[in-house]
C-alpha cells in the first residue's frame, strides 16, 4: 500500500474555492474514478502556512497510476477546474511526496473512529545510514514519548519518493492547542529523551533525528479524518 500527500500554496483569498472544489465536485468525480481521498487539512502554522493538505492511499503505484490516467481522461474534471479556477489558477506551488508505511506504524484498533483536535505533521530528517536505529528509537522511546505527553500517533511512514527521501513523516492527533503545546514542551523538556539523543551521539556519531518540517492542520471543512487513514482499504 502507498499514499500520496500533497501540499498546496493557495493563492490569497482562495482557500473557501479549494474547499468548495473538494466538497461540492470532488466527491461524485473521485468516487467515479476511485480517487481514496483519506483526509483533507487546512495547515494553520508551518512553513508557507496557510496551506491546502490532502492525502489519498492506494494499493500500489500501478493503482495509482490508473486511477488518475482515468480522472484526467475525464472532460467532468476539466469543466469543474476551469469553473473553479474562474480564470485564475487557485494553487501556486505544491510539494508531493509518496509515502509507504514505516513497521512503527501501530495498527489502529479503532479504524473507522473520527479523529479530531489538532493534528501535527512532521517531516523528519533521519541521519545518514540511520534508518534501522532511528526506526528502533521511534518505536521504543519516541512515540511513547509522544503518547505520554497527550498525543495520538495517526500514522508513521516513510518516503518513498519526493524531496528528501532520507525522512520519515509522522501524523499526530492532539486534543487542542493547549495539549499539543503543553505536550511539546513536556518532550522538550523530558531527561529521557535528552538522554536518548546523547546516547545516540555517543554511540553512532550523531542524533538519529536532524532537523524537522512541521505543519499544524486542522481538518479541512466538510471532511471526516478517521483514525485508520484507509489502511488497508485500497
């Protein structure tokens, strides 16, 4: 299974058109050409914010493949983008990675529960040649981490195409503001973790994690986000 997240720079004063696009047209045309939109977002703060996020599953690349050769043969979908662009392109720039599933990745039991709050998604930069430690690190010490300082871990995967392929991508659900910076401070402040990363500059030469892209979504307006993300679906 893989996933497609996008990330879109909205012109000023269009992200009400974005939305309108997604829920007034988008539904009958992806159903019709198997478009797995599994969750929308408005990103509220991080870099280029505000920005239009989205994410679709697939089975595979092949999948993937077909199911846009389809939605693009469609002359539905260019009547709807000329209608909704209304002569100006709504999206400026947009980021696309493919993403497959990291093995800490915990299975949801709850998989069709709605999940709201904030969300957090991070891009992680893992160390060079690090990959199989950093996945050791976040199984055992990081997202218990993240659990404990009130956060629920939405999906953990890795990149398999797109700019950066060295990362990992986390998705968090926080209950609100409140919780998500209370828990990060919490983390940034936990000796454990502080410990964690000296034993791992001792060990390997340097911290598993380097530096990390941050977005904070809140779901987009009219969309449902459940906790499996469509795992397993496709």
């Amino acid at each position: 299974m893989i996933y497609e997240l996008r990330l879109y720079s909205v012109a000023p004063g269009r992200m009400a058109d974005v939305h309108t696009r997604f829920n007034e047209h988008f539904p009958a045309l992806f159903a019709k050409h198997g478009v797995d939109c599994v969750a929308r977002w408005n990103a509220v703060a991080g870099p280029d914010a505000p920005r239009f996020v989205y994410l679709m599953a697939y089975r595979d690349y092949a999948h993937r493949e077909a199911v846009w050769a389809s939605f693009y043969a469609d002359a539905q979908w260019w009547r709807i983008r000329a209608e909704t662009n209304a002569g100006h392109e709504m999206v400026e720039r947009h980021d696309l990675f493919f993403l497959k599933p990291n093995a800490a990745w915990p299975a949801a039991s709850d998989a069709e529960a709605p999940v709201g709050g904030l969300h957090e998604l991070v891009q992680q930069q893992i160390a060079p040649g690090q990959n199989a430690n950093a996945n050791v690190f976040l199984k055992e010490t990081w997202l218990p981490s993240v659990r404990e300082a009130g956060g629920r871990v939405l999906a953990v995967w890795d990149v398999a195409s797109g700019a950066g392929m060295q990362k990992i991508v986390l998705l968090y659900a926080w209950p609100d503001a409140a919780t998500w910076h209370a828990g990060r401070q919490a983390m940034d402040r936990s000796e454990a973790l502080r410990e964690a990363f000296a034993e791992q500059r001792r060990t390997h030469g340097t911290a598993l994690f380097e530096r990390a892209e941050v977005n904070l979504l809140d779901p987009a307006p009219g969309m449902t986000i459940r906790a499996g993300l469509g795992r397993g679906r496709a």
